[in-house]
C-alpha cells in the first residue's frame, strides 16, 4: 500500500466526514479482526480518487485546530514527559515517536514554544534512533527557534518535518513502523481531546467531530493490517482493539447523497451518512481510549 496515494484523512479530529460501518456479528478473533477492519472503511472510497498525494495519518498543523476554536483549554499536563531513556525497542521508541510528535502539535498549536523546542529534540533523538535522522534535522531544529514568534510558520515547519518522516518511512519500506506511529499519535490526540471536553453536549460540533473519528480510526486499522505480518503491528492492533469495540457500537443515521470536495491540499467528505455518538457512548469511547493509552505506554513508563 503507498500511503502517499491513498484517499485518506488528512488530520485526526479535524474535518467533517461521514462513514458507513457495519453491525459486527459474533465470529472468531481473526474473522473478527478481519471483518471490523472492513466494516470500518468509508463505503464510497473506491469512487473517490483524489489527484494529489493524501495522508491517512493526523496533520500537526491541523491536530488541535478545533479545540482552539472551540475555546477548549490548553492544558500542558496533558502531555507526557519527554524522558526517552524509558523507550529502548524499536517498538517503544515508534510509540514515543507518534505520541511525542502528536505533544509537540498540541503544544505548538497553543504557541508553548520553549516545549515545542523540547519536543521537537526529543522527536530528533528518537528519529536518529529510528533511522530516519534525514527528517528530523538540525536545520529543522534552527527553523523552529528562529520563527517562535510567528506561530502560522512554526506550525508549517512542523507539520512540513512531519510529512517528511512519513515519506521517509514509506520510501524505505519501513511501512510498519509508520503504522505504530500512526496508531500511537491518533491515541494520543484521541486521549488530549477526550480529555479537553468537560461534558458531553450533542449540540457542540466538537462530539461530532469525536464521532466521525469512528472513520478515521477504520483508515488506521486498514492500514495497521497491512503490516500485520509483523509482531509490533500486530500488537498495536490487539491493543487499540477495546477502542474499535466502542466504535462498532456508533449508529449511522443516513444524511442523503455522498460528495466530495477539495479544499486545497485536503480531501472533505461529506453528506451520505452520519454517525451518532451518545453520552453514555461518548464515556465508553473516553475511557477506551485511555484504556488504550495506558497499554500502549505500560511497557515504556
């Protein structure tokens, strides 16, 4: 699979979106696997085929625009420490990069730029430590420093250092540790979300931004089972498995004809269907995802 190529969500909790999931019936663990992975995709994507390169993985300039929006506050001990003597597997050292990365948007987004420094030199070890120290430069380093007060920029130069690590990855083959990173950042943002949000309010656009990552989170499962073979993906795969169980639960409420757009460089779905997150839903999702976080980061903190 390129990931370069693939009609995809350009962002994790940002964008309207709309998917068509099916009820899960009982079947064994692999078939279950298999089938929810399926169920999960959006319907319509073999009709959509965008002209331009789309990640299916979260877009730091765009990770946390919504929340600001939203007037959600910035809360820097959301973030976790960026001691990365913890991480020593190839394994670790991909969840540290994805979740750190996924910091280091979150804290740049809300201009916190002496920890956007921090983050980003840890990003820089722990991408020398990965092989792919070519995207994760000193020069990178020098641009964040010089544009600290010119967030529009900051942002730009992380996101640009951030595609350039995916691109990296996928180039040499090393599409499994792509997935682990892709896996853990999406926990990650889902965990600083989810914990933002105070209450659950169905008239508040930010629940059905959190619901229309039931699609999102069907990208990232397509993509943790191309890799599958491999036993870091594999493990990844049965860890955020709680958080799929809840998603299978979300009901779709047709919306009317499916239709696509391109606003710059992002790929907008919308119409055909939506999906409808309840408050008691909203609280499994929450604690799932933190269920998640923990097993994620257990074996490294």
């Amino acid at each position: 699979m390129n990931i370069l190529k693939a009609a995809s969500i350009n962002c994790v909790v940002v964008g309207l979106i709309s998917v068509v999931a099916c009820a899960e019936p009982e079947h064994s663990t692999a078939e279950k696997t298999n089938e929810e992975v399926d169920s999960l995709k959006l319907a319509s994507t073999s009709a959509i085929q965008p002209d331009e390169n789309y990640y299916p993985i979260p877009s730091p300039e765009e990770m946390f625009e919504f929340i600001k929006a939203n007037q959600l506050k910035y809360d820097p001990a959301k973030v976790i420490s960026n001691d990365i003597s913890k991480f020593s597997s190839e394994e670790q050292k991909a969840v540290a990069f994805g979740v750190f990365s996924t910091n280091l948007a979150y804290v740049a987004s809300f201009e916190d730029f002496q920890k956007s420094i921090s983050f980003y030199k840890t990003i820089r070890e722990l991408g020398n430590d990965l092989g792919i120290e070519g995207a994760v430069t000193q020069n990178t380093m020098n641009r964040i420093q010089a544009h600290l007060d010119q967030p529009d920029s900051l942002m730009k130069i992380v996101n640009n250092s951030y595609r350039e690590s995916v691109a990296f990855l996928e180039n040499n083959k090393r599409g499994n540790v792509m997935a682990v990173i892709a896996a853990s950042g999406w926990v990650e943002s889902m965990h600083i979300v989810l914990s933002s949000v105070e209450k659950f309010d169905e008239s508040n656009e930010v629940m059905q931004r959190i619901a229309d990552q039931k699609l999102v989170f069907g990208n990232l499962l397509a993509y943790l089972k191309d890799y599958s073979d491999d036993p870091m993906v594999m493990n990844m795969m049965k860890k955020v498995s709680p958080v799929r169980e809840v998603f299978s639960s979300f009901e779709e409420r047709k919306t009317g004809k499916i239709s696509n757009q391109k606003k710059g460089k992002k790929l907008i779905l919308g119409g055909g269907t939506k999906i409808h997150m309840s408050a008691q839903q909203f609280l499994q999702l929450k604690s799932s995802v933190e269920q998640v976080r923990r097993s994620m980061l257990n074996e490294t903190i």
